[in-house]
C-alpha cells in the first residue's frame, strides 16, 4: 500500500485523541508506536517493518515509563475533594438503616447520604465519624462518648 503512512498517521491521531479523553497515560505509547510506523511506511520500508516497529515502540514505551505514567495516574491524595470527609465529625440528620437503604448526615455544612461501616441502625441525633466515601455516600460509624 503506498500510502500507508497516511493510515498510520490515522491511527496515531485516534490514540492521542483516546488518550485525551481517558484516564491512565497508556494510548499515549501506541500512539508514538504508530508515529513511528508512519514514518518507516514514509520512507517507503515495508508493512512488516511498520507492524514491527509499532508492536515493539509501543511494548517497549509501555514497559520503561509504567512508573512513570503511575506517578501522573495514582490516587488523589487525601483531603482533596470527597475525602476530605474522611475522619470528620457528622450528625445524623435521619436514621442510618443500611437494609432499607436509608440515612442522611450532615458534615460541616454538607449533607451526605449514608451508610453504616458495621451494617447496624444508627439513631437520628447521633454524631458519627466519616470512615470512607462510596461514591455519593459516606459510611460511617458511631463516635464514642468522649470523643471530639
């Protein structure tokens, strides 16, 4: 195909747009891979040269910079959006009933659907502390008497 550069430059151009709209740094490498290719398809050597060299750009990107791509995809550290929740103080605002999926507490100003870390009912009027967010709910559990 003479002008296979031009269908590798397609494919490049679809990786780096994939990379753009996920999260995890990886089409990145396949995209350099098919760069690459293009390139050796430009300079008119043949598809086997192209696969190969995309298959081994990409694996071997892939490979070296996984520590790399890590330190830009880990988790956001503690205390940035939602779990910034996690530790505080909240009061029940309606009986936490993990059964009837019920329960609703307020923390600092905001108020959070809940759920209880052991499964057990939670009165109205109890104070709880926020042990980790599930998407838009917090779980809980009782704070001890004494406890701020």
């Amino acid at each position: 195909m003479e002008q296979a550069w031009i269908v590798w430059t397609i494919i490049a151009a679809i990786f780096a747009i994939g990379e753009i709209f996920t999260a995890g740094f990886f089409l990145f490498w396949f995209a350099i891979g098919a760069g690459v290719a293009a390139l050796l398809a430009w300079l008119g050597l043949g598809s086997g040269y192209q696969l190969g060299a995309f298959v081994v750009v990409s694996t071997v990107l892939v490979f070296f910079t996984r520590r790399f791509a890590e330190k830009f995809t880990k988790k956001q550290p503690p205390g940035i959006g939602a779990d910034r929740m996690i530790g505080k103080i909240g009061l029940v605002l309606e009986e936490i009933d993990n059964i009837e999926n019920k329960g609703l507490v307020r923390i600092d100003n905001e108020e959070w659907r809940a759920e209880s870390e052991d499964g057990n009912k939670i009165e109205k009027g109890a104070r709880v502390e926020v042990c980790e967010i599930d998407g838009a709910h917090v779980i809980v559990k009782p704070v001890k008497e004494g406890a701020q």
